[in-house]
C-alpha cells in the first residue's frame, strides 16, 4: 500500500508579507508516495514560473493551512466568452 510522504510545490512568485519581508508562494504541483517497491511521483502539473527545482513538504493533516495559502485567495471570475456566439441556450425559443 502506498503512503504520501508529502506535497511536490515548486516556488512560484515573491510577494510582500503582512507582517513584512518578502515571502515566497509555493505551487503545489503533485506528491511524492513511498509503495513496496520504493518512491513514486505523481504530477499535476509542471508550472511555467518554475526554475526547475521542486520542493516537498511534508504531509499535513487536512484542517489546516499554510500560511501563505490564508494569506492569498483566488479571486473569484466570471466566465470570459471570447466572441458574441448569440443567445445562451437557455434563450434558444424552440
């Protein structure tokens, strides 16, 4: 059975801290497992911003949150449409 040692992030953009200083915000890009027959990876993803270094660390229970990850939330976005392609189908009369 396998076990996830912990979370593969590459460092993405610096950002100002609250509390001052410069900080860096980790992209989580996969995890890191151990199975019987020795360690596995598997990627989500490989960012555009990375320098080609990864990252692990450690696996944290699911309540909490690292501190940079309370510090940022996403905006939330509405759906670009990138042409008029007419009525929505909900306004389609047949």
């Amino acid at each position: 059975m396998a076990r996830k040692i912990g979370d593969i992030c590459a460092a993405g953009e610096k950002f100002q801290a609250r509390e001052g200083g410069e900080k860096t915000r980790w992209i989580k890009c996969g995890i890191l497992l151990e199975t019987d027959k020795g360690f596995r990876i598997k990627m989500d993803c490989i960012p555009l911003v990375s320098d080609g270094w990864f990252a692990v660390f450690e696996d944290q229970p699911e309540t909490t949150t690292r501190p940079a990850a309370r510090a940022y939330s996403e905006p939330k976005r509405e759906p670009v449409r990138p042409h008029d392609t007419g009525p929505e189908p909900d306004d389609i009369p047949f």
